[in-house]
C-alpha cells in the first residue's frame, strides 16, 4: 500500500496561489547574466519590463550585456538596477551592491566592504591570512637557514702568528742599531736683534749723553715725576678712549651722575670697583656723586687726585686735562731747544779748540 504525499509537483505548479522560486542575484558569474536567467524564467520579454520599469529598453539590454558604459549618470543607473531587480523579484540591495562593485566609480573614493563583497571577503580572509603567514615563514625561515650556513667559528688572525722582526730605525736587509744623542738645548726666546741706536743721535736730540752716568743722574733729578697711569680694571661706559681727556674710575661701588645744563640726565650708573666712566669733550654737564673719594680722576691718561666735591663741572675737568696737556708740550718743546743749543754750544766749543801740532 503506498502512502499518500499529497498533491503532485504539476498539480501544485496549477494551483493559483503558485509562485516560482525567485533567483538570487548571485547565481550567475556577472550581474548581467543573474538579470538575463531570472528574466528567462520569468517569461517576458524586454519591451514588457520596460513599460513596468519605465526604463528604456537599451539600458535594459546593457546591463544584461555588462555594457555599463552606454549608462547614464551614476544616480540614474543605480536605480535602473533596483527597478529591473525588483520587477524580476530579485534583491534589489543586492544587486545594486554588486552592480557597484562590477561597475566602480571612479570619483567616489573607496569604502569598506558591504553587502556581497564583505561576504566574499569573510569567506576568502581566512586563506588569504593562512597564505600571508606562510609566506612570511617561509622568508623568515630561509633568512635564518643562510645565516646559520654561514656562519664560522672565529679563526686567530694571520697577522698574529708573524712575530715581530723588525725595529725602529732599522732598514730591511741591513742590521742597524738606532742610538740616541744627548739632548740640544732649547732655542732661544727672542730672535730679533737689538735696536740699532745711531751714535751721537740722542744727544743731540736730547742733550743727555746715554753714555755718562752723570749726564743720565741729573737728567732724572730734573724730570718731573710720572703719574700713575690709567689702567682699566672693569667696565668703561662713555665716550672713546680717541674722544675724552677725563676718566672717572670708581675705586669702590659708588653711583655716578651727570646731568646737563637742561636738567637732562647724560649718565646713571653705579658704578662696580674698577669700572669707569669716560668724559665727552666739549659737553657742559655736572658730574654728581655721593662721595667723592669714592672716584680717581686721570686727566691725559695720569693720575690727577680725586673728586674735590660731591658736585663738580666737567668743563672744568676738560679745561684741567688741556692745561696739562700744554704744560706738557711747552716743557717738551723747552727741553728740546735746550738740547739743542747745547749741542750747537759744544760744536763750536770743539771747532775752536787748536789743535795739537803733530810730533
């Protein structure tokens, strides 16, 4: 006795609620040829779905052919894909990913995997991580293979088994002995000759003969005493050594001002031991300073004593230093024309000596 399973496929395939199994759109190999199978089994023909899509016939034929390049802009082809899918009952998501996917366009920049296209990568990423890392084994592997086949245990040098057979100073061939002298005496520190002085010069320069002591004692008795000069032992503010007569050197910290004739300040500081303050020529100004032993005075650049008061005018300073300096030409030029007119006096004392008749 058989058993009844109930109606036949054909007696089902006639029912009126029967419907066909859609297709998926990833039966075929191509988005065109998943629409070409499910149009074939659905019976109808270009024309019929094109008056259904609203979608031109030949658009209709090129996305059945792959030819997406006849398309029109991507917005429109995007939903010709999704009305051709759906009125042949396909997944219309799907097929617009896929039509993406075939057909990418190129002004829009690339996305992550969605859709069919990550499904496929799901599928394929664990071979391809498996064939990554056995690529990398394999050339790591081979790297450490040729190192260890290279490598060799450390042999002593060549060098180091030649002994030494030769000494300093010795020359191939010959047997020399090298021997060392005793030492020179060092070079000496000065090599520039003595200054030539001419004979008779400086005395008639000077009126001081350089070879009688006598001569040279009263001419140090008669020169006038030599100041200390300036020595700068800190900071100098002010004007050029080339532009001042007067120097101020602070011998401890003390503040130093000077103040024009319009009240205007021309310098403020306080002054550190050692450092100085150089005076302009020709500038009206008081120098002020709380103590005046605290400052030297060097007029010409020699010691000229120290501040008298607290308050002192610069004109006089400058008016010190060019009397000096006068003083100090005037005595120059005196000395020198007397000098002279006792050189011009002993002259004519030796012309009129006789002289003594020869024997």
């Amino acid at each position: 006795m058989a058993l009844d399973t109930g109606n036949s496929p054909e007696e089902s395939r006639n029912h009126p609620d029967w419907q066909e199994v859609a297709p998926s759109v990833t039966d075929a190999p191509t988005l065109g040829d998943s629409l070409h199978l499910a149009r074939t089994r659905s019976g109808r023909s270009l024309a019929e779905l094109s008056s259904i899509t609203r979608v031109p016939a030949r658009y209709l034929t090129a996305l059945e052919q792959n030819d997406f390049s006849v398309l029109p802009s991507r917005v429109f082809s995007n939903g010709y894909v999704r009305a051709y899918a759906g009125a042949l009952g396909l997944d219309e998501q799907l097929a617009v990913e896929r039509f993406k996917r075939e057909s990418p366009d190129p002004s829009v920049p690339l996305q992550p995997p969605v859709g069919v296209a990550f499904e496929e990568v799901k599928r394929y990423s664990p071979r391809l991580i498996a064939a990554g890392l056995a690529l990398v084994l394999a050339v790591v592997g081979w790297n450490v293979f040729q190192r260890i086949s290279l490598m060799r245990a450390p042999e002593p040098s060549a060098l180091a088994a030649v002994p030494e057979s030769w000494t300093l100073g010795a020359v191939p061939g010959q047997a020399q002995v090298m021997r060392l002298t005793a030492p020179r005496p060092a070079p000496p520190d000065q090599t520039v000759p003595a200054l030539y002085i001419t004979p008779g010069l400086e005395t008639e320069l000077t009126g001081i003969d350089p070879t009688s002591p006598e001569g040279l004692a009263a001419a140090a008795a008669d020169a006038p005493p030599v100041q200390k000069a300036f020595n700068p032992r800190g900071a100098i503010y002010g004007a050029s050594a080339s532009a001042s007569d007067v120097v101020l050197q602070a011998r401890k910290s003390a503040y130093l001002i000077v103040r024009m004739g319009d009240g205007r300040v021309l310098f403020a500081r306080q002054l550190a031991a050692g450092d100085a303050w150089r005076a302009p020529v020709g500038v009206s100004a008081t120098v002020d300073v709380p103590d005046p032993t605290a400052f030297d005075v060097y007029l010409n650049g020699e010691h000229g004593g120290g501040l008298e008061a607290a308050q002192t005018s610069l004109n006089q300073l400058n008016a010190r230093a060019k009397a000096l300096a006068r003083q100090a030409a005037a005595e120059v030029t005196a000395r020198t024309e007397a000098a002279r007119a006792a050189a011009i006096q002993t002259q004519a004392r030796l012309q009129a000596a006789p002289t003594a008749p020869d024997a």
